[in-house]
C-alpha cells in the first residue's frame, strides 16, 4: 500500500473512531433542519432539470438564511466560543450565491461542484466546536468512495496496485458498517434508513468481494454501482 493511501484509509477510519456526541444545542438543530433542503439541492443539481435546480436551490438558501439571520449575531454554547462562527455562516451563504447564479445560467454540474463546498464548511464548524453528527458519518464514507471511485481505474489498469485498491475499499467498508453504529437509535428502526443502508453497505460488498478475487472486470461494473445507493440514502438522512 502506498503512503498517500494509508494515509487517507487512516484518516477515514480514525475519523469515525472518536466518540460522537448529540446535538444538544438550537444551532446544531436548525443546522441539520437547513441541511435538509441542501441536501435535496445537491441531489437537483446532480439530475440535469433546470427548473427543479433553481427551486432547490432556492429552497436551501431560504432555509440557511433563516438560520443565519437566527444565530450569526449570538451563537449559542459551544459556538459562542468560535470566532469564526459568524464567518462560516456567511461563506456558506456566499456558496449559495454563487449556486444561484449558475443555475441560472445553466451551469447546473458547475452549481452541483459549488455546493459541495457547503458540506465542508459546515463539518469543519462542527468538528472546531467538538459536536458528530450523523452527516459526518456520511461525509467520511463519502469522501472515501470519492477516494476510490477516482483511483480505482488505475489501480485495476495496473495488477500490481491491487492490493492499494483492496485496501481503500476494506476502508470503504469498514465506513459503511460506521454507518450503521452512527445512526440515531429511532433510524435504525425506521424500513427505509434499514433499506437504504443495506443497499449501501451490499454495494460496497461487492466491490469487495471482487477485488478479493482479483476479477477487474467484475470490479469495474461494482465501482459504477457505489454512487446511487449513497446518493439516495443521502438524500433521505445524510
């Protein structure tokens, strides 16, 4: 394994070994509500219709300036110790700005990228301010089988590097069965968190299972079936 790999596998996994904690406080709430809407803007954004974009997008901007407009001037406990608390709030106002502008203009996969912005910020203000939430569960799969959706044709066109590949996806793996120990408990009750987590963790099997047996071909079809299963289990609870 290389040691950009371990590296980033090691990242992914010490991530999701801290101990999380609730949301316990009327940001990180309103925060998750508006995250919501983002969510559903991304998932527009990603379908090519123009029309359902700008809504979207409309929608998550909406509910991300009642947020600001509620908290930038008095962050509750433990933000009001952040001094770039106000300043996140506004760059991710800003991102929508921009989002609205290229969907307007078309640019619905160039708005998609500059929404993608949103996630990081609001994780890094979640992460200076000590506070997990199940999104960080999701963004840690997902920035893995980002990892590996872009480096696997490589590794697959070089038999040699098959081990680096078998590698990312055990990480892979491991961040998918996170998912489930990361859930609220009522989620995990819930048919269609069940369904949605099981259709992620069986595609991410899959690859699994085929890099073990050295079958590229096979891996290549399971590298193009990873994104939906994310994707809609993100829509829904990411």
């Amino acid at each position: 394994m290389t040691a950009l790999l371990a590296r980033l596998c090691g990242a992914a996994v010490l991530a999701l070994s801290l101990s999380t904690a609730q949301a316990a406080d009327a940001f990180t709430d309103a925060m998750q509500q508006a995250y919501a809407p983002y969510r559903a803007a991304l998932f527009r954004t990603n379908s090519g219709d123009q029309a359902a974009s700008a809504q979207a997008v409309a929608q998550a901007r909406q509910a991300w300036t009642a947020v600001r407009e509620r908290f930038a001037a008095a962050a509750p406990a433990p933000y009001d110790r952040d001094p770039g608390f106000a300043a996140t709030l506004a760059e991710v106002d800003a991102v929508y700005v921009r989002a609205v502008r290229q969907v307007a203009g078309g640019g619905l996969a160039e708005a998609h990228d500059t929404l993608e912005a949103i996630r990081d910020l609001l994780a890094d203000l979640r992460r200076r301010n000590n506070i997990v939430v199940f999104s960080d569960a999701m963004n840690a799969y997902h920035a893995q089988m980002e990892l590996v959706l872009q480096r696997a044709p490589a590794w697959l066109a070089r038999p040699g590097d098959l081990p680096d590949l078998t590698a990312a996806t055990g990480a892979l793996a491991y961040l998918a069965r996170r998912l489930a120990d990361e859930a609220p408990p009522t989620w995990r009750e819930d048919p269609a968190f069940q369904s949605g987590l099981q259709a992620v963790q069986a595609s991410v099997h899959a690859l699994l299972t085929a890099v073990t047996a050295g079958d590229a071909a096979a891996a290549r079809v399971a590298l193009g079936q990873l994104k939906k299963p994310y994707s809609q289990l993100f829509l829904k609870f990411g």
